[in-house]
C-alpha cells in the first residue's frame, strides 16, 4: 500500500508555477545556533493572544510555559531556551495585520537546560482521546502550514463530526518554499507516527499522506518508510504539482474529490486535513514531551548568500537566520515572511521566526510590472481561480463598495491565493483589493450587529417605560378608588392628621 | 358579442369588489414598510432627527412623509438606501455627519450620582444608583449625545473611537 497513486479528484483552474525551490534544497536541514536573545510574540496562532505567566526578571527553563491561553481559542507559548525574562513589550512582527505586537524578551543564558520531564510519558495507544486532545492543547501545537489554526481546537471541532479520512499536507505548493519537503525527507518517521497518534485520537481507518509531484525525494523516503511498517491504513499520494493545491479545502477536493461547501470546514465532508509539519509537533509533544518550541523554516531568495532551510528556534530573528545563511547579496531589496504568493512584506529583519515563519524569502529588485490598467474583462481571472469565483466581478463590486454583491458573488470564500493577480494583462492588484473589501465586509457586518442590538435595547427600554408608567397609572386609581370607598368620615381623619402634621412643622 | 360584454362586466366587478374588499378590511403593510425604514436606520436612537428614536423616525417618513435627510449619523449612505426603498429623490444631509464612531464617557471623579444621564440614555447603555458613581457600557453606547446635556456637572464628554 506505499507505492503513491493517481486516482484524483478535480482542481478547478491553478497555475503551474516556476518553483525555485532547488536552490534551497541541495543541503540537509542545519540548526542556526542559539542566539543571544529570543523574542516570543504571544500572538504566534489564530485566536486570542497568550497571556504571560511570568514576569520580568524571572528565570526560566527550555520548555516553560511563559505565556497561556485565554479565551476559547488560543495556543499557549513555551520559552524555547533557558534565560532570564528581560521585557515584555511591542516589538515588530510580521502580521497582516498591525506591525508591531506585545513580545516575551528572553535573555539566553547559553546553557539550554531544559524542564526536568516528571517521568517517562505513556503510550499514545494507552491514551483516550480526551485525554490525547488535552495533552495536545498544552503542547502550544499549531498548524504549521502557515494558517497558525490551534491544533488541538481544530481537533475537538473535528472529534464532534462524523470523520472519513485524515490528510496530511505535504503539499507546499508555494514557490520558493521548501521546509516541508526537507522536513518529509529528515523526519519522514516522525511525521507516520504523528499520523498514527492523531487516526488513533480520531478513531480514523484511512489516512492519505500527499505530497506534490516536484518532491521525488521526499516520496521515496516516505514510501520506503511506509513499505517497512506496513500499515494498511496509511496511502501515500502524490498530487501534481498545481498552485495553490495545497490549499486545505482545494486538497480535500483533489483527493476525496468531495467539495467543502462555501463557508464550512473540510470536517463538512469528512475529511481533517493536518500539515506533515503539524505531524511532527504532535509525536514530538506526545512521544517525547517536548513542546513546539523550533521550527524548520527556508530561507532563500536570490538576495540571500546560501539559500537553505534550517531549524531555528521560536523568537530567533530573521536578520540572525539570514546571517546564518551568509547574509544578504548586494542586490537584496525585499524581505518577505512567507513564499512570494501569500507572504507578507516587511521592512524590518528584526522580526522574530514564530510558529508560522514557514519561509524567509529574500529578493533583489523585481522588474516594474508597469501601471494598473483598467480591467478588459478578458476572464483570464475566472479561469485560473481556484474556488470558481469571479474576480473581475467582484473586483467591480469592490470597488462599487457594494456589499450584498460582493457577498452574492463569494468574496468571503477567496483563500487569496494570488493566482488572478498573476495572469491579470491589467496588472491589477485583485488579491490585495479583496483582503481591503474582505475588511470591509467585516466592518459591516459589526456595525449591522451593533445596530440590531441597540434596536433591541432600545425598544425593550420603551417597553420597559410603558409598564412603568402603566402601573403607576393603576396604583393611582386603586388609591383613587379605596378613598372613595372609604366614605366622608375617613377622609375627614386623613384630612385632619395631615392638617395636624403641618401644624408640628 | 353581448355574452363577451356582459362576461367582462361580470369579471370587472367581480375583480373590483374583491379589491375593495382587501383594501377595506385586510391589515395594511405599512407596519412591514415601517420595520424596513428602521432596519435601515443606523439605530443610535439619537434624536437628531427630531423624533424619540428611530423607530418614531421611521414611522414618520412612512405615515406622515417626513423628509429622508434627518439622520446625521447614517449620513449620505443611509439617505442612498431610504431614497432607493422608498422612490424618492436623494437629498444632501439637512444637518453635517458625525466622523466615526464615538461613544459617551463619563468622568468618574466628578459624576455625583443624579442618574439624570441614565434616565436619557434611549439604549440603557448608563449603569449607576442614586448618589452612586455612574458608567456607561462602552459596547452599548451609540454615541447619541442625549446624555451630555442633562449632567448638572457637565462630567461626560464624547470620544472618538479609532
């Protein structure tokens, strides 16, 4: 059952891109040394910020836990080295959103000793799934693919649904970016054993390992793997090699040929869909007890000496990564976390490597594409667009600001994958302009909310002053009515003892 | 030729009884053209537009034809969307448009606890008892400014919210 095989589902449109990817893959994973001084952001995952636990000045061990969770959704942050808390404050990130964000400084004391373990963890297979999906959500696991989902989260999601298949992504579609292929090459053991912890918490019979076609090393090596423990319920595909087909739900559909309806989840269909990096984490946090506290990331570029992937510690920055890789060539101009099609820019290299630094791509100056041009309506967009939407459409609605269109016609289901920006003969930002209008929908969407709720407040307070008013007016005529039944001698006393009582003041 | 005349008349009427009938004794869809307008007021129950809220506002365009162009919070947007549902003409705002979100704040070291604010807010937004400091809930604040001017202390101030 390991040798790959071909029965595919169908991807609507992609690009077949040039994928640089050599450059970086000639060596082994190195380990960029242990720097002077780490910089934790306790926001490294979807979901609410980490709060930290430990305070300035205080020493800390490999694999403490500095920073927990708050909130439903979160990841927790461990310290990733031994040192001294020296700051807790802003430091530039690369977020799409916001530059800078709240940071755990640590002052590395050069020993990495790690947290004694309590004793020898037990075996996954002796776990329930309960207690498996706990154990995960203290591990600070996330998906490593570059969406930074908390694990165990989207496990427990997954858990209340009836469940098929398990997919994990080896596919890294993005050019330039290789640490996923370097990973399936070095860890390909690993990465089984973390799918067999998560089919076992799962209660999974099938669990497909895919990898592009442009990874031959890597599938050897997972299929020699596979061919050893031989395991029937583990299939290893290869998928060809299409941008962006390592998107989670354009993968579900290339593989089950199943389509994750607009708005839901690959649990939708019965698919959980894991990165082979996810993998690893998971066996390493389970079998070992060794939370996330490295990740292999690329770095490459023509604008870096020796492109490579390497396996740094979370909070190692950018600038000390490149360093490591033999620094910056004259002609570097653009730094760029992530791969060329999703990443984002950024103008400082001290940002830290955190849980979703998948790739650190150094270019020279690229050439000018020339102006944005008006749209032609040529439809080359429509054609390579992944989810089927219309992105010359939209792109006119976009700029209309109309609302209901944009959502008629699906914005808020474009993974922003780039692809329409790359054929457009327009040169017209559309990704960018629909990350814009996806705020903006967002924005609408609260302000609508707000509306309706001071609506309901509002016209429950109305209420609300109506009734008073009412049963004011009652007990008014109930008074009315007891001192009129009451007769002419009662009144008489009342009249009487008020006279007396403003005769005492 | 008078059999075909005759079936006409007989729909004719028919037709127009029935018509009359409904119109007559059938419940009207003002209420729902009521609760359409409001939906597309930006609901800060304010009062700028010189009715108790938005609710009153638009029953007031729907049964009496109040002008469209009271509503400085909507702003030229929601003035679009009432001329659109209703057929009529789009009109420039009567009054200049507020900039952004704001919301009430109240100086918690002066306020002296008259609850004078509390009973003006249209939104219950103002939490605080009699001689006790007030506050108001920031998420359910719609920045009307109704409670500015009742404070004998003048501790409550607008800001903006970025």
């Amino acid at each position: 059952m390991s040798a790959p095989t071909y029965d595919l589902g169908k991807l609507h449109g992609g690009l077949r891109l040039q994928a640089h990817k050599k450059i970086s893959t000639s060596e082994a994973i190195r380990t960029v040394p242990l720097p002077d001084q780490l910089v934790l952001p306790i926001t490294q995952h979807a979901g609410d910020p980490a709060q930290p636990v430990v305070a300035i000045g205080e020493r800390v061990l490999k694999g403490q836990l500095i920073a927990d969770t708050e909130g439903s959704l979160g990841a927790p942050i461990h310290a990733s080295s031994s040192g001294k808390i020296v700051a807790i404050e802003p430091w530039p990130v690369s977020r799409r959103y916001g530059d800078n964000a709240p940071c755990i400084v640590i002052e590395c004391d050069g020993e990495d000793r790690a947290l004694e373990p309590a004793e020898a963890p037990p075996a996954f297979e002796t776990l329930s799934a309960d207690e498996l999906l706990t154990k995960i959500l203290r591990g600070g696991i996330v998906g490593l693919g570059g969406a930074v989902f908390p694990t165990a989260q989207k496990l427990m999601q997954a858990i209340t649904c009836e469940l098929d298949y398990l997919i994990l992504n080896g596919v890294e579609c993005e050019p330039y970016i290789s640490c996923d292929d370097m990973l399936m090459r070095e860890y390909a053991l690993e990465i089984v054993s973390g799918a067999r912890i998560l089919m076992h918490a799962l209660k999974l019979e099938v669990g497909y390992i895919v990898v592009e076609s442009d990874k031959p090393v890597a599938l050897q090596r997972l299929g020699e793997v596979l061919a050893e423990l031989d395991d029937e319920h583990l299939v290893l595909k290869q998928v060809p090699t299409i941008y962006p087909s390592g998107g989670e739900d354009q993968l579900v559909q290339l593989i089950t040929n199943r389509e994750v309806p607009s708005g839901g989840l690959p649990t939708d269909v019965g698919c959980l869909v894991q990165n082979v990096g996810t993998a690893v984490a998971i066996h390493d946090w389970i079998v070992n007890e060794q939370p996330l506290l490295s990740r292999i990331t690329t770095v490459t570029g023509d604008g870096v000496t020796q492109p490579m992937n390497v396996e740094a510690r979370l909070g190692t920055t950018v600038a000390d990564v490149v360093e490591f890789a033999g620094g910056y060539t004259a002609g570097a101009s653009q730094l760029i976390i992530g791969g060329p099609m999703t990443g984002k820019s950024v103008t400082s290299d001290r940002v830290p490597v955190v849980k979703a630094t998948n790739c650190i791509l150094v270019l020279s100056e690229a050439p000018s594409q020339g102006p944005e041009l008006p749209c032609i309506r040529c439809g080359d967009c429509a054609a390579v667009c992944p989810v089927q939407l219309l992105p010359q459409q939209l792109f006119w609605y976009a700029c209309a600001d109309d609302e209901t269109k944009m959502r008629d016609y699906g914005l808020t289901d474009c993974i922003e994958c780039g692809c329409c920006d790359l054929v457009c003969p327009s040169h017209i930002p559309l990704t960018s302009d629909f990350r814009t209008a996806k705020a903006r929908i967002r924005e609408l969407a609260d302000e609508k909310a707000r509306a309706e709720r001071a609506r309901l407040r509002f016209e429950s307070r109305n209420e609300r002053l109506d009734k008073e008013d009412q049963e004011r007016a009652q007990e008014l005529a109930r008074q009315k009515k007891a001192a009129r039944n009451a007769g002419p001698d009662a009144i008489a006393e009342i009249l009487k003892r008020k006279q007396e009582q403003d005769e005492d003041r | 030729m008078w059999t075909a005349i005759l079936t006409i008349a007989a729909i004719a009427l028919i037709a127009g009884l029935a018509l009359s009938y409904a119109s007559q004794s059938l419940p009207s869809d003002s209420g729902k053209l009521v609760d359409q307008i409001n939906e597309l007021l930006p609901q800060t129950q304010c009062a700028q537009c010189g009715f108790p809220g938005c609710r009153p506002y638009a029953q007031a365009i729907v049964n009496d034809g109040v002008a469209i162009n009271l509503c400085p919070p909507g702003g030229d947007d929601t003035i679009r969307k009432l001329a659109a549902t209703l057929g009529k003409e789009v009109l420039p705002l009567a009054e200049q448009p507020v900039a952004g979100r704001a919301v009430a704040v109240i100086d918690e070291t002066l306020c002296i606890g008259c609850t004078h604010c509390r009973n003006a807010c249209p939104v219950d937004a103002i939490v605080g008892a009699h001689q006790l400091m007030h506050t108001i809930i920031e998420a359910e604040c719609t920045g009307c400014e109704l409670c500015i001017a009742p404070c004998p202390v003048d501790c409550i101030t607008l800001r903006a919210l970025s």
